[in-house]
C-alpha cells in the first residue's frame, strides 16, 4: 500500500480486540523506528513496553497491553524533529495491520518515564498503544471522536496559500502539490486543531504555526509536534510525485497572521532519478 493510501485509510484508534501482537511483529517496528531519520536529524530513542512487565497503561486504550514510545534530548526542533519520525512509525505499523493512537496527555506520564529511564535533559513527548483494531468501538471512543469532530477537516484554501496570506490557494490549482498538501490536510494533530498554514512560494513551500492557547508547557510546544506530523505527510507526498525537499529554517520574511509563526520551509526539486526507475 502507498503511504499516501495508508495517510487516508488511518485513524486514531482506542479500542483493541484483545489478541497480542506476534514477537516478530513488535521486533520489526522497533527496528523501523530506531531507523525513522527526520529532516532535523535528531535522534529518537524508542522502547516497546509492556502494561504488565513494565507498569504502564493508559485509561483511554482497551484490548491491548503493547505501547511505543520514545524519548530525545531538550534541543532546538525537537518537537518537530519527534512528530515527524513517530509519524513514520505509526504509518509503518499500520502497513502491518497494526493500529496507533497519539497519547500524550492521558497517560501517567510518571509510569512511562520511569519506564522509559527518562534523564533530566530529555523529554517524552508521547506514546502509543499498538494492537489489532477491534471490530468495534468502545462508547469512551466514540464520544472522544465525536467531541472534536476527529473525521472533519478543514478545507484546502483555509490551509494554503499562494505567496501570501491573503491569498488562499484552491486544490485546482495547486498543481502537482496537490497531493502533498491534501496529504498534509489528513494530518491528525492535538484536539484536531490542524495548526498548520502552508505559503507555497514558487518552489518554495512555507510551512506555518497557526498557535492556539493552551499548547505550551515548559517550553514545550505540542503543536509544534503537530507540525512535525504534517512535514512528514508532505514528504511522503513528494516522493510519490518524484520530487525531493530540502529543509531551510531561515524566515522567509512573508507578513503572518496573528499568533502565526514560521517553523520551516522545503525547497522543492524533481527527483529524476527515481522517476526514470519508476518508469524503467
């Protein structure tokens, strides 16, 4: 399945059936997460826990005893250098029928930390449950969703725009980033709030925090996490159109909206070595 098939056909999911995962399973996705790079190039170390050997849990997750997380040192990106990478993974399990859900809030933080042997200058910004999807959901689950409309979306033009904020840019005419941005629209953020704003700037693509209040704790910047998640489906987006990014931090100098910052721009070129294989 394409990653952009596995962006559409996910969701978050709380409800487990019950059946464990099979050891080989769990191994290869530990594996692929101590692989999954980020464009920041921050290291993520990652555990597979168990709620009966290593004391974790979490009241929202039923019908399964596995849990992922992983922990990095407190450096400039790491927010978004985490979301990107745990992004990956979760996509990944998923490729092996296996569902994710991100948790940061409704966990006892002190059980995963103990856990994860937490140091003083690193962070756990959030875990995952992995389990086989039940066939139906829980009504905790439902009600979670339906309380922040976790199905909806906002629209294209609300999210992107052409050189400049004030001018939305439509999915008709967003040419061959059509996919990328549609896949970054998919994105699953914190409370659904979907912070990111994107200027597509010739062959320049801007990506923006569109902040709300309440995200920020100790320096911590969840939706920067986030923003993390949707550089990551754009990504993947441009390769199924053979196309590559290279990642700048330095402000564009585009006039923001209110409480809108930037986080990073990609530089967008045609990957024409990988279409000529593709072709061949």
């Amino acid at each position: 399945m394409k990653t952009s098939e596995l962006i559409r056909t996910r969701r978050s999911v709380r409800t487990f059936d019950g059946r464990s995962i099979e050891p080989d399973i769990l191994e290869k996705i530990l594996q692929y997460a101590k692989n999954a790079d980020n464009p920041y190039g921050i290291p993520v170390e990652w555990k597979i826990l168990n709620a009966k050997t290593d004391g974790v849990s979490s009241p929202v997750i039923v019908g399964t005893d596995a849990f992922i997380a992983g922990k990095m040192k407190r450096v400039p990106h790491a927010e978004e250098a985490f979301g990107y990478s745990f992004e990956k993974v979760v996509l990944y399990a998923l490729s092996l029928g296996i569902g994710t859900t991100w948790i940061a809030g409704t966990m006892p933080r002190s059980a995963f930390e103990e856990a994860m042997q937490l140091g003083d200058d690193e962070v756990l910004p959030c875990m995952s449950p992995l389990g086989y999807i039940a066939a139906k959901m829980s009504v905790r689950e439902t009600m979670m969703r339906a309380g922040i409309k976790a199905d909806t979306r906002s629209d294209f033009s609300a999210l992107f725009f052409d050189g400049s904020f004030d001018k939305p840019l439509s999915a008709d005419k967003a040419g061959e980033l059509r996919l990328p941005l549609e896949l970054v629209r998919l994105s699953p953020s914190a409370v659904n709030k979907q912070p990111w704003r994107i200027v597509v700037d010739g062959d320049k693509v801007h990506f923006y925090e569109k902040r709300s209040k309440g995200y920020v704790a100790d320096g911590w910047d969840v939706q920067k996490i986030d923003m993390g998640i949707a550089m990551c489906h754009f990504v993947c987006g441009l390769e199924e159109i053979h196309s590559k990014a290279e990642l700048i931090v330095s402000e564009p100098g585009i006039v923001c909206p209110a409480e809108t910052s930037h986080i990073a721009t990609f530089a967008v070129r045609k990957d024409t070595e990988t279409a000529v294989q593709d072709a061949n």
